[in-house]
C-alpha cells in the first residue's frame, strides 16, 4: 500500500542535496533603477502597448491557429488602461505610482505579462511606457473536480473581457456535493466612476438560491482618500453533516446579510499607512431539519445588528518575485505589515448576543531572510464578548515557507490552524480531500477545531509547452485532524497522515483567476497512512486553483 514512500524520501533529499544551484525568488524590477533617476521629471508621454495573445512573429507561435486567436479576439481598450493608471500626461513622474499601477494591471483576469517603466528625453521630461499582453477570455467553461471520492463538475460559458471592456459574465451549470444549479455572474472591476467596483451573483439551485450585490469604491491605490461599499446576499441551501466523509444528516439554512461601509485615510507617515473604516452589518440565520435527513440536532436560529468602527494600518513594502504561489510570471507580494482591528457593538434577538461587543483583529505579514526563501504569516480572531466569554468566536493562524533549494525546484512547507469559540453550529471545521488531506475522502472529519501541516518539494519547467502552458510536479506529505464538538459524533477523530504525487498545469494564454493569479490544475494521487480498514488505498484528485 505504501511501495512508493522510499521514492518520496529519496527525491526529497536529492532536491536539499542540490540547494547550491538554487534559483531567486525575489526579482529586481527595472523600474527600481530607471524610474527612480528620473523621479520629478514632467511625464510628456504615456505609451500604451496591449499585445496580441500570441506574438506570431516568434518561433512555436507563428501557426495559422494562433493567429486565427489573435483575430478573433476582441482586443482590451486602451481607456480601459487608462482607469487603471495612477498618473496622466502632465504629471511630475512618481517611481511608486507607476509600480503600483503595474500591480494593479497584473491583478486583472484579462491581462498578462505586464510591465512599467520610464525613458528619459534629456530634457526633464520623461515617457511612460506600459506594455501588456491579452489573454484568451471567452471559453466554454468546463470544470471537473474530483476530491477525496466526490465528484463536482459544471459547464456553460464566460468571458472576463466583453468586447474589451474589462468585464467578466458568466452563465454555469454547475454540479456539486450538496447542490445543482444554474449560475450567472456579473463583474466590472473598474467601472469608470470614481474606480468604484460592481459585483452580481444569482444562483437557482437544486436546494434553494442565491442573491448577491457588492458596490464598493475600495481603496484603490495605497493612497486613496476615502473608500466605501454596500454588500446584500441572500441564500437558502441544505448543508450536509459528515462521518468518515458519508452524509449522515441534513439541515435547511435561510441567511440575509447586509453590510455598508464608509472609511478615509488618516495618515501616511514613511511607508504605514494609516486609515479608519465605520459601518453597519447584519446577520439574519434561520434552521430547520431537511425531512428524510433528520439527525436531532439542527443548529439555533441567530441574528445580530453589529456597528462598528476599524483601524487598518498597511506597510509598503512591495516587491516582485517569481515561483511562489505561481509559475512563469511576476507575482507581487507584501512584505509590511497588514493589520486591523474592529469593535462593534451588537444589537439582537438573541438573549446571549444582545448588547455585546463584537471585535475581528488580523495581522498579515511576511519576511524575506533573502533572495531564495519567502515566510508568510496569518493571524486573526473574531467574536462576540458576552457575559459568558467569547461567543461565535474564530481563532486562528497560519504560516508559509517557501525555499527554492535547487534549480527549478522548491521546498513548500504549510502549517495552519483554527478553532471554534463556542461558535455557531453551522460553521463546522471539515477536513478530507477537498481541504488539504488529500488521502482521504471529502470530508472524513468534522469539529470545533482543526490543524493541518502540507509539506512539498515542487519541481517547475522553465518551458512554455506549445506557447500555452507551464508544468510542474511534486511530491508530498499532508497530516492533520478536525476534533472537538460538532453537529454529528464522530467516528474517527485522530490525526491523519497521506503521501503522495502530482501534476501542476498553469495555462499562460487564458483569463486569470477572481485574485488575480493564473490559474493552475492539480492532479494528485495520494495514499492514506492513518483511518478506518475501509478507505480506498489510493485517492485520486483533480481540482482547479489559483496557485501550485
């Protein structure tokens, strides 16, 4: 059952024992140079340059089908650039305006391979010159994921580009564990109004729908004097309760929630930036037992009416890097601090909620001990204070490492955990297949409180196969487990152990992900070391996401 363990550790050590060919991770970025000898100069010239998805004139691109690609798509208008841009013609040149708009731009779906950066005129004036290229945007939309023996799949067409307005729609059939339904979205990132942002959902699914509006004006450069949004999502669904990755019961959830927002920037000193959020949300949950699925125990109805006010601090410490959470392209990564911290206070039907203080606090930050090794840390906690103590309260944190050890290689290390404070029943910690563990079906354990530890050696191509896609591959160990109380006893509340392999394929010529990333495929076969006897020996996965 476990043959292939001894090829595991003997590729992981010859990766360590190759660290001496390791590559960068951290990349100079032209402009830190360039740009930062010409700060103060008058910008006399914006150039806008949006390639072609293919550059036919280039050896392995110059085929009658990827020209015909190049034809057929609708080509991004320049004024859809132009929103984007922190700066205009006229403007005395700012090296960090022109960086961050080059991050702005690699966050957009429908772009790729985007540059800034400056020439000098001799004359203290300077031209802007900002490259992009397109990306394919209008694809049937066919997703198939399996994990931990469950199957989703879903079909339909998107395009995150109409006509080269920047916009995304989508119309999905989707299937999934607990559901079937119909899908239409609707995105403008940059609507041309004050850099405001619309987003709408609508599902009608086999177990109820779903209604979603978000308007926001966010804080669209580090900068931005003031910020705001409203959010309204409605849904009715049937969640599912688990036992060694079976359902074991069912129970019907009806939410409402609205949040309004309304935020300014307070300060700016060195690279902290300072701002305070004030808004209103609220939280309407009702419960009932799905009939043929009953198993005594359906959560409490809740509702809570929280204002509050927010402090956010940002440091600016932005760099470039490579082969982090991506392959073949320039990923921005924060190296500042990132915290909040909100208090509110509730009003509520709820006896044990009403009149209490609502507080979140979240720390992000990330350190770079030099050009081969990133470590990303997570932190945060929220909950309702009440006379008992903490009440629908999160706990948690997570940390990343990222070592290139070797040529086109890296060593990936994950630990993460959370917990439940007397949280509300709904809001389960699953663990299985579909969340980490990917020895194990779907969702094998269920509890208050959870940890899970991945560890990878991952190895990347430096070759764009046929101009359209990277791969990679790695080998890995997961290991975690989900106990404490939950809806259902559980059978099986131990830690859990899985080896295994996969394949990472990451299209270079296709829209990106919602975050901005490109998307890569994960084919895995994994073998359990821990569980019940009646666990298949090999779990086979395949999922789409956002990062290796």
């Amino acid at each position: 059952m476990y043959s292939f363990r001894p090829t595991l550790i003997s590729l992981g050590l010859l990766a360590v024992a190759s660290a001496a060919s390791a590559s960068d991770l951290i990349v100079e970025d032209a402009c830190d140079t360039d740009c930062q000898a010409q700060k103060g100069h008058l910008i006399r010239l914006i150039n806008i340059d949006i390639q072609p998805i293919f550059d036919t004139t280039a050896e392995g691109q110059n085929i009658w089908l990827y020209e015909l690609a190049n034809k057929l798509k609708f080509s991004t208008k320049q004024n859809v650039i132009e929103r984007d841009l922190l700066f205009t013609e006229g403007d005395a040149l700012e090296p960090s305006k022109l960086k961050e708009s080059a991050r702005i731009l690699r966050s957009r779906r429908y772009l790729n391979a985007t540059s800034i950066d400056s020439s000098d005129n001799g004359d203290g004036t300077s031209d802007v010159n900002v490259t992009t290229r397109d990306v394919w945007t209008t694809l049937p939309y066919l997703k198939y994921a399996r994990g931990g023996g469950s199957s989703d799949w879903s079909f339909g067409i998107h395009d995150s580009n109409i006509l080269g307005s920047g916009k995304r729609i989508d119309l999905i059939h989707q299937k999934e564990a607990e559901r079937t339904g119909d899908v239409l979205r609707y995105h403008d990132p940059n609507t041309g109004w004050h850099q405001t942002t619309l987003f709408v959902r609508y599902e009608n699914n086999s177990d109820g729908s779903v209604n979603h509006i978000n308007f926001t004006r966010p804080y669209f450069e580090l900068t931005t004097p003031n910020s705001g949004g409203v959010d309204i999502q409605n849904f009715e669904q049937d969640n599912t309760v688990y036992d060694l990755g079976e359902t074991r019961g069912r129970y019907r959830q009806i939410s409402e929630n609205f949040a309004f927002f309304w935020g300014t920037k307070l300060d700016v000193s060195g690279d902290f930036i300072h701002r305070f959020n004030a808004g209103i949300t609220t939280h309407k949950n009702t419960f009932y037992e799905t009939p043929g699925y009953e198993f005594g125990a359906t959560p409490k109805d809740w509702d809570a009416n929280v204002v509050w006010g927010e402090y956010q601090m940002v440091q600016d410490r932005y760099i470039e890097a490579v082969l982090v959470r991506q392959m073949g392209e320039i990923e921005d990564i924060n190296l500042g601090l990132q915290a909040r911290a909100r208090i509110g206070y509730t009003h509520s039907s709820d006896v044990s909620l009403n009149h209490t203080m609502y507080t979140e606090l979240e720390l992000e930050k990330a350190h770079a001990f030099n050009d081969r090794n990133v470590f990303f840390t997570h932190a945060y906690f929220s909950g309702y204070e009440t006379d008992r103590g903490t009440q629908g309260g999160f706990l948690g944190g997570a940390m990343r490492y990222h070592w290139n050890n070797f040529s086109q290689g890296q060593l990936y290390v994950s630990l993460a955990g959370d917990k439940q404070i007397r949280g509300f029943a709904e809001e389960q910690m699953l663990l299985g297949g579909k969340s980490g563990l990917r020895g194990y079906p779907a969702y094998y354990q269920m509890g208050e409180q959870r940890y899970l530890v991945n560890i990878e050696q991952r190895y990347y191509s430096e070759t764009e196969w046929f101009s359209l896609f990277h791969l990679g591959a790695a080998v890995f160990y997961d290991q975690g487990r989900a106990w404490g109380n939950s809806l259902m006893p559980q059978s099986e509340t131990g830690t859990l152990r899985n080896v295994g392999i996969g394949l990472r394929i990451s299209p270079t010529r296709a829209m990106k992900s919602d975050v901005g990333r490109s998307y890569v495929m994960h084919i895995d076969l994994a073998t359990p070391l821990d569980g019940h006897p009646g666990i298949d020996s090999m779990q086979w996965l395949v999922n789409v996401r956002h990062e290796f």
